[in-house]
C-alpha cells in the first residue's frame, strides 16, 4: 500500500474514534488504531491545525503525566441544506446539527437553478461576514430535490411537478451550484435524506432496516435498508407513484414526464381538487381561498365527520394502506415512517387505519410512527445527509458514526 493511501487509513481511523468517543488520548488511539504514538502524533498535529480536533482536558495518569485528552470539534465546519419547492428551504448547521441560520425562499423570484444558486451564495456570504465565519469553513452543501436524480450523469431524470420547478428538470445541479460553492455539492432525492435522517433517529442499532413513505404533493418512499440506503440501479427506488394496487385499465407506456397513475389519485393536489368540487359549501362566502387556507379547512370539515369529505379520503387511505403494506411486506423494515403533508393532516387516522391493516395482511408488524422532527424534518434531513457525507469523507467509512455523533453533542433532537 502507498504511504499517502496508509496515512489516509490511519487517519481515518483516528477520526473515526475520535468521532465515536467523547474524549480520548493520543496512547488511548494508538492502542485502539493499532498504529504507533509517532504516527498518530503527526497525524493529531495535522487535525489540530485544521480546527477539526481539540485538546479539552486532562486525563487520569497511569504513573506519569497527566495524558492530554482530545475531543472532535462540532462547531468549527459549517454544512448547507437545500430543499427547493415552491417556497424552498435554506439553511446551514454545524456538525452537530445545531440549526445556526434558514431561510424561506418564494422559489419563482429565481425560477432557474442558476438564479437561486447565486442568490445563495450571495445570503450564504452575508451570513458568514456577520458571524466571522469564512468560506472555507463550509464543507458541504446537500440539496434534496422532489425527484429522480442520477448521480452518474448529473441528471435530474424527473422533478416532481411543482409549477416553481419546471426549469430544473434536465438542468446539471451539481455543476451549477459547484460553480457558487466551494465545497462538495451533493444532489439525492429528498426522501432519500427523510429515510437517512429517520434511520439514524429512530434507533440505535447501526443496521436497522426502515422505509420512509412519503404521502404530499407528491408519493414516494425512501429505503434505508441495513443501515445503508437503497437507490436502486437509476436511482428510482422508492417511486410507490408507479406501483399498481388495483387491476388498471389497459394504457399507453409510462413516461418520465407523466404524472405516475397512483401519485395522480392520492396526491394532495388531487385531494384538494376534489374537496373544491364536491364541498363548495366548506368555503366562506365560496370564495377561493389560499392554499393553507384550504388545508385547514379540510381538516376541520374531516374531524367535524363531513360525509362529503369522507367520500373523498376514503379511495385516498384505502390506497396509501395498500402501498404501507406492499413495501412491508417486500422489505420487513423494522420501522416504517409516515410523513408529508397529507400524514400531517390526517395522521392520528392515517397511522391507525395502515396499523390496523398491516395487523391483517403481514407476518412481521414493524414499528409504524410520523416523521421526529415535525415541519423542519425535509431541511434537518439534509443537513444530516450533508454532515454524514463529510463524515465518510474523513474517515473513508462512517457507517453509525453520525448518529453517535449527534446524539452525543445535540441530544435534544432525540427528545422532540
């Protein structure tokens, strides 16, 4: 093996404790690296330059000096989220995942990827002036995007059809925000990030196995199986929009550019329309209201138990019990999480009725629960991706680090 290849591993495995423990001695990483006090010297020495290492305190001496003890510094390296949407999400973390800056941005004052990725750079640099903090400070920027992405080519194969969107589709968001920030981008599907950040909040065990289903303006589930997510070979793994769960009618091919079958009759969209159509009296004065507007009114109207509405949800449970029980029943997740703004607006019968089916209709019942981290769950999932990239950057093989990590420095995630 090379010198620079063998001080990479070393080095990645002095981090990787160091990550993993809250406190140990240059003697204590060599013992548990297995490599010699010189090497690990040189290599503390390089880290403690770089700011991504302290000595902290003292320790307890086995007969000498008192060994000087070093911790992993959560605070001095910075990530970036983005979750583009109608109104998209912006915001920067520490290592820790301590939330230090978000934004909400009105995505069609820069409707183009181009536009948004200079318009962040520019808050991103005013954000960093005002808190004395640099650029090379920020070691990575995640996005979450609604669609299929293909990290080989670049390519967003399909954005989820959100109107603010349309000019990324086909666009190479990577090369594009690369040109602004200076640092490693990384575009996956958000969900994928739902599935990672639920992975690495909802257990302690490193390979557990869950499916985050995702029930919005979209439908789409993200498997992180074995405690490693799942893609699949085009990176559509998870597209429940395209599953049949009901004999269909004979059509046409299915087109990347289509709306999928099952999205189309279960979306929030689709609800939406449907409660204007059929509920005209719900709305004061039957005037057009905003879209929030709307949502809270259709609530209210299901819990005051509006046959009408009744009428309208009930194709809609029926088939999300249908997809929670598919994917069980492929995968045997230890959990499957619920999430989306239809989960938020219907959850205590939505989380009822797909328990109530899965005690029917699979062997093994996993643990069914909605999303930890409430509204901020899309943005806090991706800066967790962003910080378990760095991570595995570091160390070459971060798998359990990052939620040992988080849940060592930023408890208080755990106990929303």
């Amino acid at each position: 093996m090379k010198h620079r290849d063998m001080k990479f591993l070393n080095r990645g495995k002095i981090l990787s404790f160091l990550l993993n423990h809250s406190l140990l001695s240059r003697a204590d990483l060599a013992e548990k690296a297995d490599v010699s006090p010189a090497v690990v010297s040189h290599i503390i020495r390089e880290c403690l330059k770089e700011g991504i290492i302290r000595e902290d305190s003292e320790g307890i001496s086995r007969g000498g000096r008192k060994p000087i003890l070093l911790s992993f510094v959560p605070d001095n390296k910075l990530v970036a989220g983005l979750v583009p949407g109608n109104i998209t999400e912006f915001a920067v973390s520490n290592l820790s995942g301590q939330l230090l800056y978000k934004e909400e941005i009105i995505t069609k004052k820069y409707p183009t990827p181009i536009e948004l990725a200079a318009f962040l750079k520019k808050i991103l640099n005013e954000f960093l002036i005002r808190n004395h903090k640099s650029w090379s400070q920020l070691v990575s920027l995640g996005i979450g995007i609604p669609g299929i992405y293909d990290p080989e080519l670049d390519l967003i194969h399909k954005m989820g059809k959100i109107s603010s969107l349309f000019e990324w589709e086909g666009a190479k968001i990577r090369e594009i925000f690369s040109r602004e920030f200076p640092c490693p981008v990384l575009v996956f599907d958000k969900v994928v990030a739902m599935a990672f950040g639920e992975g690495i909040l909802s257990s302690d065990v490193p390979n557990v196995s869950l499916v985050y289903l995702h029930l919005g303006r979209g439908v789409g589930a993200g498997l992180f199986l074995n405690g490693k997510i799942y893609r699949g070979s085009q990176g559509a793994a998870g597209e429940v929009g395209y599953m049949v769960c009901n004999p269909v009618d004979e059509m046409g091919p299915i087109s990347l550019h289509d709306i999928p079958p099952l999205e189309s009759e279960i979306s929030l969209n689709t609800i939406l329309k449907d409660f204007r159509e059929k509920c005209p009296n719900s709305f004061p004065g039957n005037q057009r209201q905003s879209e929030s507007d709307e949502i809270m009114i259709l609530r209210n109207t299901f819990l005051k138990g509006n046959s009408h509405c009744e009428t309208i949800l009930k194709p809609v449970l029926e088939k999300a019990e249908g997809i929670a029980v598919n994917l069980v029943a492929m995968l045997n997740p230890d959990f499957l999480v619920l999430g989306g703004k239809v989960t938020e607006i219907f959850s205590e019968i939505l989380q009822e009725r797909i328990v109530q089916r899965l005690q029917r209709s699979v062997l093994f019942l996993p643990r069914v629960k909605t999303v930890t981290l409430g509204k901020n769950e899309e943005i806090m999932c991706t800066l967790f991706f962003a910080i378990d990239d760095y991570f595995q950057r570091l160390t070459g093989n971060n798998q359990g680090l990052t939620s040992a990590f988080l849940k060592r420095h930023n408890p208080r995630i755990w106990n929303q």
